[in-house]
C-alpha cells in the first residue's frame, strides 16, 4: 500500500516523495530519559530518527488498524520526536476490515499533540473492496482519485504553514 | 502508582492481588507472524505474556498519557494477545497532567475489541494535585475512596463474567 501511494506521488512531479519505512529504524518502545519536547535525545536511533522527520514538510501516514487503534510501533514512533513535527501537515491511508477508521481516528487525536495538522481527505483501503481473495491488493478506482486529493491538501497546508517552521 | 493501588488492593483481603510490570516482560513491537485470535504464538515472549494474562479474572491498568493517547508499549501488550483477555473487566488508574484521561479513552477503545469489559469508576491523578513539587507522589485524600470503587468494580464484573471464560 505504501509502495502504491509513493508511485502515485512520485508521478504528479509537484514535490519530493520519500517511502520511509519503520522497519529500517529500529525504534524500541520510548527509552529516552528526557521528555521529547526537551529535544535533547541521548539514544543513536533517536537522533537518526530526529534527522529522518526533521527533513520532511509534510506527512502521508499509510496505517493499518490493530483493536481500533494504531499499532505500538507507530505509537512510539511518533512519541519519540516532538518539534521534528510541528507546523507540518499530514494525510492518511489506513487499511483493513474497516479501511482503518478507528485507528486514523486515534492518530489524529496524538497527532494534534505534536502540532501537526491533518487534513480532511483520506483513503480507506478495504480487505474486501481493494484486495483480491483479502490479499492482494487491487484498490478500486477511485481510490487514486481520492489518495490524488489526500495529497493535494498535504502539499497545500504543508505549503502554507512553512513560514510557522522557519520561525 | 502501581504499588500504591496494589497495596490498597491487598488490603482489602478479598481477592489475590498481582503487580505486573511491562518492563519484566520485555516485549517488542508486534512481531508474531500469525493473528494473535489464532493463539499460536510463536515466540517464547509471548507465550510468557499469554500465561500471565490468562492467569488474571480481572485487571487494573495504570498508565501515563503520552501525545493524548497511551505509550506503545502498553499498545503492544495488549495487541500481542487476544482470548487471554477475553470476558474479563478492567479499570483504570491514570496519571498526568490531565489525569490520562485521552489515553484511558483510547484504551478503552482498543479493549472494546478483545472483549473486555471496562467499568465505570476511574482514577485520574494529576501532576498538579496528588504530587508533591509535580514529583512525589502524595494521592489527595479522596483518591484512595475511588480506587475502592473502581476495585469494588472490577471485582463484581470479573466475578460475574466467570461463566463466559468457562465456556
């Protein structure tokens, strides 16, 4: 699924798209001993995470649902880093039974946290309308269109909230 | 926290009474290669935390709030499982700024989905009026009646939803 969304990006030619993997960081669970708003990070994989976020303008978050919310990793990925967020946008992918509703939901609530402003359009991929016999995935038409407008906010809002960053 | 709620719960002498720290259980991110509701765990990690929590009728989580939502780690714990924690009541001891409200929220969002039923009272501790200097833990004078309750609740839940476990 992220694959798809970071093709469909790469195509519009608009801006710089990079697919970021939480598999090649290696976060634990939070170990840092200071609060993250503090920025003062002691753990290698910290800090590599930290220049990964910071170098971004905006956000694609492609998120399936574990019990209504989002997975532990994601959680902590998020947890780790503070300032490396603010004043950026974000947009959603979620997929799963119910295209991920409930967990996008929760993201939104930690991520309004962090200073990130997530915007309206969003892509629920559903195992049974977007994957053949549950497992490979075959989105429906219409969701390029929609991951199409799911980007043109992010790039809009991230656009229009540069200057709150240079600040 | 956790040890002033297991105290006041040992206390009570009417029921057995278990401290359980995540930090003894070293789980990772989700890592179990099948669905947890398939209960064919693979690593020895999860098949320690499995007859932990299937030892429990009923539980307590305490829990801090992290970015509006609950740690990670806490996701994880209860993601690596499923029936263990079936047909059981939970309540809940927050701390925070806020008492941890979002997060217990969110968590009762997630146990919603592996069947546990969470009651009504709550403990909500705040950094401002149950800790000396925002540091030393000092529960104001009315926190100990509400743990009672949410025990009180706990119990009659977790006794009355036995059947359902038999089964």
């Amino acid at each position: 699924m992220a694959r798809w969304v970071h093709e469909l990006a790469a195509e519009r030619g608009d801006a710089e798209y990079e697919l970021v993997d939480l598999r090649d960081y290696a976060l634990p669970h939070l170990d840092e001993p200071n609060a993250p708003a503090m920025g003062n990070y002691r753990h290698d994989h910290t800090k590599r995470w930290s220049e990964k976020i910071a170098s971004f303008d905006a956000f694609v978050f492609v998120t399936p649902e574990y019990n209504h919310s989002i997975p532990g990793v994601l959680k902590d990925a998020v947890d780790f880093l503070y300032a490396e967020w603010a004043h950026k946008a974000a947009g959603f992918v979620g997929y799963g039974v119910d295209g991920a509703v409930r967990a996008v939901e929760h993201l939104r609530h930690v991520l309004a946290m962090v200073s990130v402003a997530t915007v309206q359009a969003q892509v629920t991929l559903s195992i049974y309308a977007d994957f053949e016999n549950h497992t490979t995935f075959k989105p429906a038409a219409a969701q390029e269109e929609r991951l199409s407008l799911v980007l043109d906010q992010v790039l809009a809002w991230g656009g229009a909230l540069r200057p709150l960053r240079a600040a």
